[in-house]
C-alpha cells in the first residue's frame, strides 16, 4: 500500500453521497471542449463530461459541489468570476492535505506531474493549491482565507 491509498481522504464515491446528500443529482453526458462541469442551481444538477478520467472526474465534482454549496448560478459576470476562484481554492483547499502534499513535492523533487497523479487531483488544482501556498508565504494566512 502506498502513503497516498493510506492518506487519501476524499474518494468519489463520498463525493457522489455527498453530492445525493445535498438534494442533487449527478449526470454525465457530453460537453463541448475544454468543460469538464458544470451545476444548474434551478434543477439540483450536477453534470459532469462523459469522457473524464478518475481524477478529472474527482476534482470536478469536487468543484461543483462547492458551487452547489454556495447556489451559485454562473460564472458570466464578476460575481460569477469570484465564485469560480472560490470553487478552484476550495477544490485545492479540500482534495489536497499538507502533509500529503509535502511528501510528494519531496518524493517527486517538486516535479508537478508526478506530484498530481500522486495526489489524485489535476494538474489545475495542483496548480491552484500552489498558487495559494505562495499566496500565504507572500501575504500571510489572512490573504489566503485558510491556512494550507
């Protein structure tokens, strides 16, 4: 067994309960290009693209949920764009631990990819999680909203 099947704390299958816990439903179907989500508020629906891999499908739910939580109802407008950087900082605050994320910048030697797929999250929100620890070196735990 490896560190990351003994550390992992959010799987997908918590994800979809979750998700059923809150009153809504999650669907795959195909989208165009480059969306991997998307939550429609009005009908409790969560869909995700049919064509994701274990750990696209994992993150994009996971950012969905957050957009659930909070009833956002787009991202089209300057509120809708906060609500989509609040959703990626949750998805990264959330699927990604501190310690796990350490032990994988020190196994891999900070090599990104390798971290990722260690992590079992996309590069995106590999990407994110470290925009936010360098946001909390730069401007301290207040301007980050949580501490990593």
């Amino acid at each position: 067994m490896t560190w990351k099947a003994r550390c992992q704390t959010t799987d997908i299958d918590t994800l979809y309960a979750r998700a059923g816990g809150m009153g809504l439903r999650v669907e795959e179907d195909c989208l165009p290009r480059g969306m991997n989500g998307y939550y429609c508020d009005a009908l409790g629906l969560i869909v995700l693209h049919d064509k994701l891999n274990a750990r696209q499908r994992l993150c994009t739910l996971q950012h969905e949920l957050i957009h659930a939580h909070y009833h956002d109802t787009g991202c089209g407008s300057v509120i809708g764009l906060r609500a989509e950087l609040r959703a990626r900082r949750e998805t990264a605050l959330t699927l990604i631990s501190p310690v796990e994320y350490r032990l994988a910048e020190s196994t891999y030697d900070g090599e990104a990819y390798s971290m990722a797929v260690e992590l079992g999250v996309t590069m995106q929100v590999l990407k994110d999680y470290q925009t936010l620890l360098e946001q909390h070196v730069r401007y301290g735990a207040e301007m980050v909203g949580q501490q990593p």
